[in-house]
C-alpha cells in the first residue's frame, strides 16, 4: 500500500473562509427554474409557486449565495419583463438557449425564494444589449428604501421592504463570442467601470464583480484582465473566473487531474490583480469570485433540442448525470477553491437544480441528490473557519497529460468556535487504498469525530429518481488520531472528510 504524509499546524494559516464560498447558481436555462425551484402545480408548492421539498434540500446542502439570473441568458434580459402582475409580462424570445422566457419568475420572485432557501442574491446585470440605466435602476428597485421611481414600483408590486442584494455581477462572460453584446476588453472595461460608478451611486454599500474571463483558455486570457482592470480596479471589489471539466478520451487520471490546472489558472488571475494594484500604486487588495464551476458534459442530444425544436418553455437542457467519477472531481475542486481562501472569497457551482446540477427533479414529481451533491454538502457543513497551510507529502502518478500529479489532494480547516479541525481529501488513485499518516502534534489534543467515505465499486456509479441511494457516503472510515498522529486508509478513487473534535479537559 502507497503511503502518503500530512502536517498541520495552525500556526500557519492561508486564510479565512468566507461563506460565499459556498454558492450556486440559477439560470433561466433547462429547467432550472420552471420545472426545478418553481412548480405551481407541485404537491408540495407554496402559496409563490416554489417546491418546498427543494428548498428543505437546498439548505441541507448548505448553499449560502445564489447567482442570478445568468449566464448567457441575462445578456439579453430586461428585468422590467419580469416584474408587475404576472399576467402582463411579455414572454420573450431567449436567444441564448433558444428557449421561450414565460417571466412568470423574475427579481421579485427570486428574492422571495432566496429569503426561503436560507441564501443570498448574486444579482447579474446585462451589460450585453442593456447597460448603466438599466443597471442602475434595478439597485434602485432593489435596494432603495422608498420614495423613488423604481423603489415605489417595488413597494406597488407587494414588496415594501427592500431585497437588500450585496452581491452584483457586471455582466456575464462578455470576452466570448457567444455573448450577446460581445465586447473587446476595452469596450466592456469603460463600460464596466462607468456602470459600477452609477450603482455605487444610488447605493454605496454594495459589491461587484467584474468580468474576467471565461475561462483559462481563451485566446485573450490575461491581456482580457489587465486591460478591464486598467479600467475597473478602483471601483469594483472581485474578478470573475469561470472554468468547467469533462473526461476526455476515457482518460480518467487526466480527469482527476484537471484540477491541478484550476489551481494555476486562479494564481494567474491573482498575479494579474496584483500586477494592476503595483501599477497603479494603491493599496487596495482585489479579491476573486469564481461564479462559475463544475463538471460540465455538452452533448448532441442538447444540441439538437436547440437547432431543431427551439422556443419550448424550460426544454430539458444540460441534464446530464453525474458519476462517482464526477463527484471526486468536484470533491477536488472544493479543495482547491479551499487551498485558495486568502483571495477566492466567493464561488458558485454551476447550477443548482436540474441543468448541470447536484438536484435532480421530476416535474410535479420527486427529486434526487447526484452524486457531486455530497462534496458540496460536507465542505459547506464542515469547512467553515481558517484554512490551514496543509503540507502534503504524496506519491504521484503520470500519463499523458501531466508529468507529475499527487494521488493524494486535500486540505484542512480550523473551526475555532465549533472547536473543530476537518480534512478534506481525494485518493486519486485507480489501484490501491492509500494510508495517510499526519502529524498534527501542533493542533493540541483533538479526537476523531467521524471518517466520512464516499465511494463506489464502480467509478461510472450514479444516482437516479429510482435508484436515489446507488452512490451515498457511508462513515465507515478508520481514521485515528492518538498523541497528535493521524492514521487513516483512503479507499482507491474515494473522497474523504476526515472530522476531529477538541478534547474536553
């Protein structure tokens, strides 16, 4: 058996978690909505139309903010449509996904369902064929109290409180061709800048974020964020990055390492920040939103629904199903956003409910957990705290890809008030169980909780509507910790949280 070596100590720290790590997302694409959050007709609906079966199972899942409502969809949405009495709102053609927007849910509803879930708002604004009004008018309707235009239409439309949305985006992926009102990176960054001047404007409080790109292989990847820096840096307070992974070539060690190349492309964008900061000689620190991620496969199956059967209401787009193979991907993935707490501040997995999700629904029927459901679960519910500098000694494997990459991934978190020290961690190994063996002699006296365990036989395991409990996590892991030594074995292609409490004197 492989052997593989952790110290921590939390004399060393990377940074503080905060809990906007833990986001998702909901786009008016597939059923994400229509069919997914909302579903009037639903046993379990209430009085808004919103499954209070989803909701229960989105705060089981520890979901802290949600971005909405796009994606490639807000490029070309007016929230004007989807406001006002349902009954007057225009259905529009989405030119994104080819679908048909009925605006029965809009900024309004949303709100309402975000409050019930237990979560925040990450509010987009297209800045594709829309721009400064239109954006400052939605913070406007939002976030001001009463007495104004758009505040008082809030309040006429049955919501005399305010949504309070810290959280904006600038746009979505504006450096892509795809994008409605595509932009050069000067384009967007003069754009970007004087809108972000005006929404500070009517509200001084909140956050935004500007839009870096993508993803790491764009041709204008870097020179995309130097120049919309050299325009936004003083007046925005994140940079976006997008990034999704697929197996290629049944090429399963690549897969897993993927994510190697995630912790490259954020130390890029952070280089990229810091350049800019240097540039112009200010102190102010940028942080990163990392708004768009997960596992992603696009088929033809998607593809022919748009070409040849277009303009339905909520066609069900991108409802792949998730593997084993997917969750340790996404387990991987929760470490690196982890591993980078000092400047990713918040991140949203790409969706929520249906379209590339961890929830599956039946429409007017039951629902299921994927497999990438339990990752996200686990480091919301226990990666809360500071992030230790976890030092990681591992044997490694190479293929045709990656020269060098570690069997063993993983990270630790210190939860000082819950008195709580957890270890997140991925066998990538397809051989062998590995036996890692920690020196935590720096923590103090600590016990172990539970080994949690997800893993399968089958690496192609996945849920379904019928068969719901296929791929669970069990705590059936052996791991000890005596004397400030932790020894634990990590089942081949497993994902691991490893759960130590202080000991009570």
């Amino acid at each position: 058996m492989q052997k593989a070596k952790i110290i921590a100590d939390p004399d060393f720290i990377i940074g503080q978690v905060d809990p906007r790590l833990y986001g998702s997302f909901i786009e008016h694409l597939g059923r994400a909505v229509y069919g997914g959050i909302y579903d009037p007709g639903h046993p379990t609906a209430d009085e808004k139309g919103f499954r209070q079966d989803i909701i229960e199972v989105v705060r089981e899942m520890g979901v802290t903010i949600v971005r909405y409502p796009g994606g490639n969809f807000v490029s070309g949405y007016n929230w004007l449509d989807g406001v006002g009495p349902k009954e007057r709102r225009p259905k529009r053609l989405d030119l994104a996904w080819k679908s048909l927007e009925t605006n029965q849910v809009g900024t309004d509803e949303f709100c309402e369902w975000s409050r019930r879930a237990g979560t925040e708002v990450n509010m987009a604004v297209n800045l594709g064929t829309a721009g400064i009004d239109e954006a400052r008018n939605l913070v406007e309707y939002c976030n001001h109290p009463s007495g104004s235009y758009y505040s008082d239409m809030r309040i006429a439309n049955g919501y005399p409180d305010t949504h309070k949305i810290k959280t904006w985006c600038l746009g979505n992926e504006m450096d892509g061709p795809w994008q409605l009102g595509h932009k050069t990176a000067d384009e967007y960054g003069r754009l970007a800048a004087e809108t972000a001047i005006a929404m500070k404007w009517v509200d001084p409080s909140i956050e935004l974020v500007a839009c870096g790109s993508s993803n790491a292989k764009m041709p204008t990847f870097g020179s995309w964020e130097a120049t919309v820096l050299d325009h936004v840096y003083q007046y925005v307070d994140y940079l976006s990055l997008h990034q999704y992974y697929n197996k290629e070539a049944n090429d399963l060690g690549s897969f897993l390492a993927q994510t190697m190349l995630m912790d490259n492309f954020i130390q890029s964008v952070v280089s990229i920040c810091d350049y800019v900061r240097a540039k112009k000689k200010v102190s102010k620190k940028l942080y990163l939103s990392f708004d768009e991620w997960n596992v992603w496969y696009q088929n033809d199956f998607d593809k022919t629904i748009m070409r040849e059967t277009p303009w339905q209401v909520a066609p069900p787009l991108y409802e792949a199903p998730y593997t084993m193979e997917d969750a340790l991907v996404v387990g991987l993935m929760l470490i690196t956003l982890l591993r980078n707490a000092d400047r990713v501040k918040i991140a949203c997995m790409a969706q929520l409910v249906n379209t590339i999700a961890p929830i599956s629904t039946v429409t007017g029927g039951g629902f299921w957990r994927q497999t990438i459901y339990y990752p996200f679960m686990h480091t919301a519910r226990f990666g809360q705290g500071k992030v230790l500098n976890l030092q990681i000694h591992s044997p490694m494997y190479s293929n045709r890809l990656f020269d060098a990459v570690p069997v063993l991934d993983g990270v630790a978190v210190l939860n000082e008030d819950a008195e709580e020290l957890t270890i997140f961690a991925v066998n990538r190994s397809q051989e062998e169980a590995l036996l890692l063996e920690g020196d935590l002699r720096g923590v103090g006296d600590y016990r172990v909780i539970e080994h949690i365990i997800m893993e399968n036989p089958d690496p192609m395991a996945r849920n379904t509507m019928d068969n719901s409990s296929n791929v669970l996590p069990h705590s059936g892991g052996d791991a000890e910790l005596s004397n400030g030594r932790l020894t634990a074995n990590l089942p081949l292609l497993s994902w691991n949280v490893i759960r130590m409490g202080k000991i009570a004197r």
